[in-house]
C-alpha cells in the first residue's frame, strides 16, 4: 500500500513537470514566432526604404544630367 502510494506521488509529480516543460515550451514558441514576426515586417520596411531611396537617387541622377 505504502509503495503504491509512493508510485502515484512520483507519477503525478513527474507528470507535473512533464506539463510544466510543455506548457513552458509552448509559451517559448509562441514568444519566438511573435519576435519572428515583428522581425520580419522590419525587413520589409527597410526594403521598402530601399526602394524609395534607390528611386529617389536615380531621380536625383537624372535631375543633374537634365542640368
């Protein structure tokens, strides 16, 4: 009786941090995917950015040739 009882506590406290892992884990990724995200539409922007500035110095080219 006594050892059965011993059994169940070890199982239910592995199992607690089996649950623990997991649920830490899942907090883990949803985090990463959150900043992965955020990084993401950084780089678009700076694309974008790029684009602008590329398009505005090859304005700014034709603006001296014009001269």
């Amino acid at each position: 009786m006594r050892s059965v009882r011993l059994i169940i506590s070890s199982a239910l406290v592995v199992g607690g941090g089996i649950f623990a892992a997991v649920h830490l884990r899942t907090l883990e990724v949803r985090r990463l995917t959150a900043q992965v995200n955020e990084l993401e539409e950084q780089r678009q922007e700076l694309r974008d950015y790029i684009r602008r500035l590329s398009a505005s110095r090859r304005v700014a080219q034709i603006d001296v040739l014009d001269q």
